[in-house]
C-alpha cells in the first residue's frame, strides 16, 4: 500500500477487523474512506490521483472479500473518477469521487425506507423471526413491530450479533424475544416468517450470510415458514455462489459467514 496515506491505513484495517457491523455499514464506512482519499491524497496529475483512488479500492476490497457490497461501493467511486480524469485536471476527479461516495452514504437510507415498505407488503402478518444483525433488517423489524407484529431474535452466536438487534429494538420500546440459537428448532414453527440480511447476494439468487442462516432457512422449508431475505442492491455479486465461496475444510475453525443456496429463500411471484 505504498501510495495510500498514512491516515488511510487504520481506517482499511479497522473495516477488515470489524466483525460486528454488517455489509450496509462497513460499505459506506469504505465510501467514506474513499472520499478521505480524494481529499488528502497529495497528487500532482488526475492520473496519479486515479492510481492512489484504485489502491485504496482493492485494499478496502481485500479488507471484507466476502461482503459485495464494500466492493461495489469502492469500485463505483472509482468508475466515476476514472471517468472524471477525461477532464485533465484534479478538480473534476476529486469532485466525482466525492460526490459518488456522498451519493453511497445517503443513498442507504432511501433504499432500506423501500425494502421497510415493500417487506410490509409482502411479509405474511404475525411472528417474525430473525437471525444476526443487519441495519436493513432491523429497520424492517422495527416497521413490523410498531405494527404489533412479534419478533424473536436468535442470539447467534459466537459473536453475539443476535443480542445487538434485540437491544436495538427493545431501545425504541419495541417488544422482542431474544432465544438461544439451539432453540430456534422449537419456535420457527410456529413464526409467520423467518427474515435475515445478507453480506453478499449472488446472481443466481444465493445468499451469504451470519453462519446459522442456512440451518435456518433448512428449518423454515421443514415447517413451510417463508424464509425472507431483505438486502439492498449494492450487495448483488456476479456469479453462482459454488464458484465464488470456498466451504472451509473441518479442521478450519470457526466460520463467521456462509452461503444459503437460493431454492430455500422465498420470492413472492
């Protein structure tokens, strides 16, 4: 990372260690590294400007290689700046970088507003379960609770992230259920739905996401419980998930993310 700032550096690798946010947030996290980078890189020619703009990409990249959506946000501020250096000067690639990277971090909000609606819409009314911690779903759950709808969150161990989302809405006055992970077995039956985020979400429709998600979804099809999956755009990836994800061998150890294949996810007709 020779041409990337110094100030850059512990931004990059706070983002690679995080294991508590999920792709929504860590993605405008690496927008706004990007925008830092349009600003305090010191470059004399849009084309050195570019070069530092594409390293720190594929270092924020590298940072989260499994969650789309940092890689897409990184790359469509590059695509934009590169675009930008047609003009032959500073001015224009900074300006586009900046702008993109304001356009990631606003543009969040509107877009989960969308899916809150449209999950009201099509989500059957009663018991929602949910696993992990997603800002996206948490803002559906929060819509679906004010509602009365029940929610019952998994503690979704190791991390934990399961306790966020219960607190998260407990915070807002919000009724919740927090459960262990082994007892999930013993309440999807009688749920309404099963709703989870996603790190990263497949052309062929596969899914990656807090292990526990695919015994899940496994569960939901046993019991004929819709399994619900609520993400944004920025988190759709190229490919089939068999060519894109590696299952880990046995002697690996914990696994933080993985993939649920798309026959067990629920897509309204």
């Amino acid at each position: 990372m020779k041409d990337i700032p110094p100030s850059l550096h512990e931004a990059i690798e706070a983002i690679g260690q995080d294991r508590t946010h999920g792709a929504a947030f860590l993605a405008r996290e690496a927008a706004s590294v990007m925008a830092r980078a349009a600003r305090e890189t010191r470059a004399e020619t849009p084309q050195e400007l570019l070069s530092t703009l594409r390293e720190v990409a594929q270092a924020l990249a590298a940072a989260q290689p499994r969650m789309a959506a940092v890689s897409n946000a990184v790359g469509a501020v590059l695509l934009v700046a590169g675009a930008a250096t047609a003009a032959g000067s500073l001015g224009p690639v900074r300006r586009a970088a900046l702008a993109e990277s304001r356009r990631i971090i606003g543009g969040w909000e509107a877009a989960v507003r969308r899916i809150a609606r449209h999950a009201q819409s099509i989500v059957p009314s009663g018991p929602i379960l949910t696993h992990s911690h997603s800002a996206t779903v948490l803002a559906v759950l929060e819509r679906l609770a004010k509602r009365g709808w029940p929610i019952v969150a998994t503690e979704s161990d190791p991390l934990g992230e399961g306790r966020t989302t219960a607190r998260l809405l407990a915070d807002r006055g919000l009724s919740v259920r927090l459960i262990a992970d082994a007892q999930a077995g013993l309440f999807v039956g009688g749920m309404a739905a099963v709703l989870v985020g996603a790190d990263t979400v497949f052309a062929d429709g596969a899914v990656v996401n807090k292990v526990g998600t695919l015994a899940l979804a496994l569960l939901a099809r046993e019991r004929r419980v819709p399994f619900f999956v609520a993400s944004e755009s920025l988190k759709v990836a190229p490919g089939r998930w068999e060519e894109c994800v590696d299952v880990p061998p046995l002697a690996a150890g914990p696994v933080a993310l993985a993939p649920t294949p798309p026959g067990l996810i629920y897509c309204p007709s």
